[in-house]
C-alpha cells in the first residue's frame, strides 16, 4: 500500500518508519523534504522523502494527517483535487494554545474535530486514530507479540474503517473501533481515552463506560 504522511514530525515519523518495515510504501511529506533525509534513510528502503505537493500528486492510497490543526483549511483547499476518493486518517488535535481561533472554534462547536476535518476534505473518506497515543508509546510499542497497546479509531464508512484497522494492526497494535466520526470526541484531548496506552480490553472497558445505559 502506497501511503503519504502529511507532517513528518514525532507521530507521523513513527508511523511511517512502522510501515516501511512492515512492507507498505511510504512517503514522507515536508515543505523541506531535504530535512527527512536521516528518516528516510533510518526507515529503510520502502521509505522516500517528498514535497507535500508530490505526497499529494502521488496517487497514494491513503494520507495520514500529522501536521498542527491550524494546518488543515490550507491542506484542505489547496489540494482539493487530488484527494478525493481516498482515504485521510486524521492525526491531529486541536489545541487552542498552539493552533488559535480555529481550535477554540472548534472545541466549542456542536461538531467534533474528526467531523471539521471530514467537512474540509469532503471528496475524501475520514477516519480518526493515532491522536490519542504519545509519540514515545508509538515508537516503542509497535510489533509485540504480546501485551499489545490498543489503538482506538473512529470512522466515516466501511472503506476507512476496514483500511485504518489493517494499518494499525499491520504495525503490531490491537485495532478497538470506537463508532462512527460522531463517536470520536472521547479521543479528543482532556476526554476519557486521549493519551491512555492501555490493553484493548483496558481500553474497552473506558470506552463502553462513556456510553449510556451501557449500550
């Protein structure tokens, strides 16, 4: 699988190292694609380093998303032809200290982040993960063969769910689908499982105990 990581810093540098060892294609995206030459080169052979105008112009077949929130409406608009009928997983989070008025915006909305950015790049299909775990877990918790952490993911259809599964376990995590884009905002910074590394049934059980009535 041909996969573009849209921001190559701590989350998608590690993602993206994971696949390449797990046998997908990987490109890393920068606006200075010369400065992830020590990153391509420690993630190997399935792993090249580009513009993220060429990410984009690839014809990948998913994009992760790992750049500031602040960041999306511009991804959005200016590469609105080329994603369309793709799969996005979202990998961000909105914080208003660092990305201003459109995370306050949308912390206060009557949608969630995974909704905004599903609005923004509306010819793609979205789903949610990898916004949850701290960098350093995800660098060190991938490939076990036993006590695996558990991801948890949210998406918009069959498609992105079937697809963002597939990648998180191809990476030696456990896969927990916590519902539909409108179910995410338990993943969201402050809420019940942002920054939790736990088992899947750990995870589970938190994930089951936000939802009314037990259902």
């Amino acid at each position: 699988m041909k996969i573009g990581i849209i921001g190559s810093g701590n989350i998608g540098g590690n993602l993206g190292k994971h696949w390449a060892k797990a046998g997908h294609q990987v490109l890393f995206s920068s606006r200075h694609p010369k400065s992830l030459n020590s990153l391509v080169k420690e993630a190997g052979e399935n792993a090249t380093a580009v513009s993220v105008t060429d990410a984009f112009e690839s014809e990948a077949d998913v994009y992760v998303l790992a750049v500031p929130f602040k960041a999306l409406d511009e991804i959005a608009e200016q590469f609105a032809g080329e994603y369309g009928n793709k799969v996005i997983i979202d990998a961000t989070n909105p914080y208003p200290e660092r990305d201003g008025e459109v995370a306050e915006k949308v912390r206060k909305a009557n949608y969630n982040a995974s909704e905004y950015t599903a609005m923004k790049f509306s010819t793609a299909s979205t789903a949610k993960a990898f916004n949850t775990i701290y960098a350093e877990h995800l660098r060190d918790g991938a490939f076990r063969e036993s006590n695996k952490i558990s991801i948890p993911f949210a998406a918009q259809d069959q498609a992105s769910k079937a697809l963002t599964k597939r990648l998180i376990e191809d990476i030696g995590f456990d896969a927990l689908y916590v519902g539909n884009l409108s179910d995410s905002n338990i993943m969201d910074p402050n809420q019940a499982i942002y920054g939790k590394s736990l088992k899947q049934k750990e995870l589970k059980a938190l994930v089951d105990a936000t939802k009314p009535y037990g259902l």
